[in-house]
C-alpha cells in the first residue's frame, strides 16, 4: 500500500515510483509531438486516480475514466465516468459528456433529481473549461506542457522522466482551462503557491503518466490534493455525439 506523506505545511510528498531502468529517450520537442495528435475526431484514452485530505484525514477518492476527443486546436470535447474510491462510499458513477459547446451529465446526485425517463442533464450555457481531469495541470495543452517542461529538473535531452515545481500564476497565465476554471486571476499569495509534479513520457514523446500534487487555498484548511493521471492508446478514433433526450439544467 501506498502512504500518502502530508506534511505540516499542508505540501504532498509524492509517493515513490520505479524510474525506468533502461536508456531509452523521448523526441527533443514533445510539445511538437503533443501538436501532431491533434486531429479532428481522433484522442487518447484516460485514467486518473484522484485523493483528498484535510490535516491528514481523507475527505474524498476518486477514479475517473473515459476518453478525451482532439480537434485541430487541442481538446475539443471528453467523456468521463467519475467513481467513488473511498472505503465505505456508495454514491452512484457519475458521467460526464463535453461536445459540441456543452457539457451533459448522467448519474450520480444528479440523476436522481431528473424527470421520469430522463437520463440526462444539461449544464446551462457552453464549455468554458475544457479540461476533464481533477487536476488542475492539463498537460493536453501545448502551452501547459510547455510550462511545466520549462521547470522540470531533468537536464538530459529526450528525457522520459520529468519532474519540478509550477506556481499556480504561471498556470493561469499558460492554461486556458485553469483560466476558465478560476473564472478570475488568483490573488499574490495564490499565485505564489506550487504544484509539484512529475511527467513520464513515452518513447513516442507523448505523456504516458502525470502526477501532480498541490495545496488548496487557504492554506488555514489543510486541504491537500493528489492526482494520478495515465494515457493510452494515443490516436484512437473518438466521435461524442450529445444524448437526444435530456433535461435543462
């Protein structure tokens, strides 16, 4: 079993990983590499392992899964079915479909305040933020990767193991759906707060693995977060199409 190392200061140790044993390097410019995926009704399959804590007590665990669908601009749409991982939870799968300009949801609270015969809710108005991890770090985005590649601590060219610190300023001011998720700029003292996280990239140059850890504000709460993301099957064929019958949210 893994521990989860919270510190006083309300910081996560990440949890000690296996580093490759093999030589094997990535392409030199893997946001490049990232760029290439990007193609109408294409995308990458999805695992993310989320934890929450407050002083050291676990507040939540989750387990999302899905795919995410590229356009020739970046993500452009995602279907995620998020579950409860914490030991005695019985809260019902929640799912989760962004296409087309809006987000739809079925299950979990939510579905069981809906109509007779309605399976499907609506979110009122359109996607602002298109990131479907718990994260708030969306290495999808050329310019997020980018940013954290130009802190990582690995000096190597082609490294497939990366890792540093990224303050939550400069992932406003690189990520669009940290932007969006905010909905205003984070004050100095926000700012100034870290995320620490560590990216393996595959030989292919694209990301196979991102753990991130992070404070939530304010730091009084103690409130801690981990996230766990893997990616497979770069490339697969996706094409959401949104539920016929739902009901406005």
């Amino acid at each position: 079993m893994k521990r989860w190392i919270i510190l006083a200061s309300g910081a996560l140790i990440l949890p000690a990983t296996a580093v490759p044993a093999d030589a094997r390097t990535a392409p030199a410019d893997p946001v490049a590499t990232l760029k290439t995926q990007f193609v109408a009704q294409r995308g990458v399959r999805i695992v993310e392992s989320g934890k929450t804590a407050s002083g050291g007590s676990p507040l939540s665990a989750q387990k999302r899964g899905g795919v995410v669908q590229f356009g020739v601009s970046g993500v452009a749409g995602y279907d995620i079915l998020t579950k409860s991982a914490l030991a005695g939870e019985t809260a019902r799968p929640l799912r989760t479909l962004a296409v087309g300009g809006s987000v739809h949801t079925s299950g979990g609270v939510i579905g069981e305040g809906l109509p007779d015969g309605r399976r499907w809710m609506r979110a009122p108005g359109g996607i602002r933020d298109l990131s479907p991890f718990l994260t708030p770090v969306l290495v999808l985005e050329p310019a997020t990767l980018k940013t954290l590649l130009s802190t990582s601590t690995a000096k190597k060219p082609g490294a497939t193991l990366h890792g540093g610190k990224v303050t939550f300023g400069a992932l406003y001011r690189a990520s669009p759906s940290y932007r969006a998720r905010l909905h205003k700029r984070p004050s100095a003292k926000v700012a100034a707060m870290t995320v620490t996280w560590r990216l393996w990239l595959g030989r292919d140059g694209l990301p196979s693995r991102l753990v991130t850890s992070w404070a939530e504000p304010p730091l009084a709460m103690k409130v801690t977060r981990v996230s766990d993301v893997r990616f497979a099957s770069w490339g697969t064929p996706v094409n959401l199409t949104a539920p016929v019958e739902e009901a406005a949210g």
